[in-house]
C-alpha cells in the first residue's frame, strides 16, 4: 500500500522545526528535537493521516555547515529525497530574514516542477505576522507561503488544509448488499471474530525488527545502506553521524524486514549533549527489535566497549549476527579474526559471525539470508513430544545432580514462549536445579535443534506453577 501513497518532504536549513512538525503531522513523537542544529541528520519516513488522506512523510536532515563532509551528503540526500516526493515543503526559520542560502535551495527545489509550499515557521503571534512580507522576494504565490508557529500550533490548520487538496481520497468500500450476496455476507458473519484477529496479529508478529547496533563509525549506516540497496543513512567518516534512529523497511524472499540504524555508542564519559537522547532512542529500539546485527570494525581492534555494546544486545535477548565491517582492510585470517571475537564475546557463543564489506557489497545477501534463517529459529515452537524426548536423552547421558541427597526429578518439558524460545522444565525441586545443569540442558538442545543465533531461556518450575518467581523475572529482564 505505501508504494502507491504520495510522499512529502520536508526540506530545510537546520534547525527551522521540520523534526518538530514531522512529529506533529505523525501525532507521536518520533523524530529527535533539540535546539542544537544537526539533529536530525537521515531521512525518516512514516505513514500519516492528514484530514483522513493518507501519505509518507520524509523528514530529511540539516546540519551545521561547518561540518563539510557530513553537510555535503545531508543536501545531496535531501535534493534526492525532493526528487522522490510528491510535494515539498521547504521550511524556513521566520525570526529572521531571508538569507541568499535559502534563496538557493528553494530555486533548486522549484526547478523540480513538484508541488511546493514555503512554510515559514516560528510566527508566534499577530505580530510576527508582518515578517511574512519579505518572504514573498522568493516568488512564492500567496496560496503556496504559510506561516505558521508548530509549537504554539498556530497556522497549521491551514497548512494542512493545502496538503490535503494535494492527496487523492480515500477509496470508498462500497456497503455490502446483503440481498445480491446474502450467502456470503452469513458465512462471513458466521467465522470467528477470533481468527481474523490471530491472522492479523500472527502477519504482523511475522516482521523482522533488526537493530544495527555498534560502536561510532564502524560503518552501521553503510551496511543499512547495503541491506536496503539505496543511501537512506547518511555516511561519513566523522563520529557519531548517526543520531536518531535510522528505520527502513522493504521485502526480501517474501519477508518483510524492518532495518533500524541506531546511533553509533560511546563511553559513558564521553556521552554529550543530543548523544543522551540517541542513547535512550537506542534502547527503546532494543526493546522493539527482534534481531540485532553486532557490528564490529574488523580493520580495528576490539575494545572493552564492542563487550558492553554486545552486552546490550545480550540483555534484551535478541537473535544475533556478529558481523565483521571492513574485512577487507584486516590482514588477519577469518579463522585468526573469528578466533578473538569468541574470545571477546563468550556469552554470544552462539550467534553467527559473517565477514562483510558494506562498501564491495560482499556478503551482504548471505547476510540477508542469514537474517532469516536465524529469525526463524527465534520464534520457532518445538512441538512438546519431540522436546520431552530431547531432555529425556540428555538426562539418561548425563544425570540429574542430587544436590544434598536430594532426588530431582523432571516430570515433563514444555516450551511456553517463542522470541526468544523460553522453556519451563516442570519438577519436583525446582529451586534445587543448577545453572550449570540448566547451561547443559541449552547446549544439548543445540547439538539437536538449530537454534542458531537465538538465546534460549529455561526455568525450573513446579506443577501448577503459573506466574515466574521474583529471581526468574529478573533473569528474563
């Protein structure tokens, strides 16, 4: 559906208030807003409703102009993203005058032959109006110019009313008429409000949510780039270019993969300013994704902060790729290399690790496919006699421990969730069972199942044992 929708963009200089009026079309708080220019630095889509007309809003990144390298790509990825849409609006700061910069870009985007709107912002109140005047030395029509205030919501009605006029309505479903179709109308009627609900929630449980998660400048926004075969993240050799997450969603072999660039991580200490906000952002993509891709800079050693990073990834229980950026540039053999990753990062023995290059593209399909295949084992539900069988053998080969002359007993296995798989083991002393033996149960169900890439929870639980105790509440937060 979103590929027929019309796309507006919102284009502008830094710091003119195109994060916070994305934010208020969107009705959520999605995108970053600080006073600090730059914040905003990829483009960001999301389907909104605008006076019951639906599009894709793109909120493109503006920058200090300072910061070359990073400003250059920021416009070049805006002028494209201008090219892509179906109306613009171009966004101004009205607390001060027209400056010969904004001259530029607007002549620029109205080459374009696109619908295109001058919104002028920060007008505050009646007063501020006069300072729309010099804004008509654009050649702007006075339908197309609107000033408005998105934080005091001040002229955005009339805005909206114009972006409106732009949009194609809604299609109208035509009312079932029970009499020409009566049989099909009762057997509709008849099914179980429940399974239209199940298959509703199943397709929408089925997306894979991948955080790119890694340490700054390791070359997460090249990867996302190379995953989704077109430059939605700004690239840069500079640190910290990503701020806000990143999202892009597309299909692969009938899947549906939502790939979310987070921003690159840094030691506590070295945390400042609007890194804060990206490191909250951060975690509150964890706790959305299902997958997480742990990328490494192979061209660098490895450092106590790529652990904590991992550590992240650990903690939210996601199904993981270890991936190795910039292979090509280490001298190390994939053995030698894989070798001190595992040494590194013993709790994610068994997440795969693949070798890419996000700028030659090697690997990157295999990297696609792999996505899949661990997804998979992330949500699998092993049926309960092949489960009850698999621990049934692993205690024949290696008995339960009878800690204090205790006799433990397992009476039957059941897995209970999936994302990540987590398994009860119910018992007679459930408190008496060893992590160690538990540790062994997991690596048992890996020799037999492919859980490739996926965590694996167990507790111990006694019969008729419903809620989880305080200790496993805390082992599964």
């Amino acid at each position: 559906m979103n590929n027929e929708l019309k796309k507006i963009a919102l284009i502008g200089q830094p710091n003119v208030g195109k994060s916070s009026l994305f934010n208020r079309i969107a009705k959520k708080r999605i995108a970053i807003v600080s006073d600090m220019a730059g914040t905003t630095r990829d483009i960001r889509k999301h389907q909104v409703e605008i006076l019951d007309r639906d599009a894709i809003m793109l909120d493109t990144g503006g920058i200090d102009e300072t910061n070359d390298e990073i400003f250059s790509n920021v416009k070049r990825k805006a002028i494209e993203c201008a090219k892509e849409a179906d109306i613009i609006l171009f966004m101004v700061d009205g607390k001060k005058i027209p400056d010969d910069k904004d001259k530029e870009l607007f002549y620029e985007l109205q080459a374009l032959n696109k619908k295109l709107a001058l919104v002028v912002n920060k007008i505050d109140n009646d007063n501020e109006l006069e300072r729309l005047w010099s804004f008509y030395e654009f050649g702007i029509d006075e339908d197309n110019l609107f000033g408005i205030s998105v934080s005091h919501n001040r002229g955005t009605k009339k805005l909206f009313d114009w972006i409106a006029v732009q949009l194609p309505p809604r299609e109208v479903v035509e009312e079932l008429n029970i009499e020409d179709d009566e049989d099909d109308f009762l057997e509709d009627f008849l099914n179980p409000i429940e399974d239209i609900n199940e298959q509703a929630e199943s397709e929408e449980d089925d997306e894979l949510r991948v955080a790119i998660i890694g340490r700054v400048n390791v070359g997460k926004s090249s990867i996302l780039n190379a995953l989704v075969g077109e430059e939605r993240s700004v690239v840069s050799s500079v640190e910290g270019t990503t701020i806000d997450p990143v999202d892009e969603t597309f299909e692969y072999n009938d899947r549906k993969i939502t790939f979310v660039d987070t921003a690159g991580l840094r030691r506590r200490g070295k945390i400042e300013g609007i890194e804060k906000f990206a490191l909250m952002r951060t975690k509150e993509m964890l706790e959305k994704a299902n997958l997480a891709l742990l990328v490494l800079d192979a061209s660098r050693e490895l450092v106590d902060l790529d652990e904590k990073i991992a550590g992240l990834v650990d903690e939210y229980a996601l199904g993981t790729i270890i991936v190795l950026n910039k292979w090509d540039e280490n001298m190390d053999t994939f053995q030698d290399l894989e070798e001190k990753v595992r040494s590194k990062f013993k709790f994610l023995y068994y997440a795969p690790i693949i070798a890419v290059s996000a700028k030659t593209g090697r690997s990157i399909d295999r990297l696609k496919d792999k996505l899949i295949e661990i997804y998979d084992n992330y949500s699998q539900r092993i049926p309960t006699s092949v489960l009850n069988k698999t621990i049934e053998t692993a205690t024949m080969r290696h008995a339960l421990p009878s800690p204090s002359g205790n006799y433990l007993r397992i009476y039957y296995a059941t897995q209970f969730e999936t994302k990540p798989p987590r398994i009860a083991l119910i018992m007679n002393k459930p408190n008496l069972l060893h992590f160690s033996y538990k540790r062994y149960l997991i690596n048992f169900l890996r020799e037999n199942m492919n859980f490739e890439g996926t965590p694996i929870h167990i507790i111990a639980r006694k019969k008729g044992q419903r809620d989880l105790s305080d200790e496993e509440l805390e082992e599964f937060n």
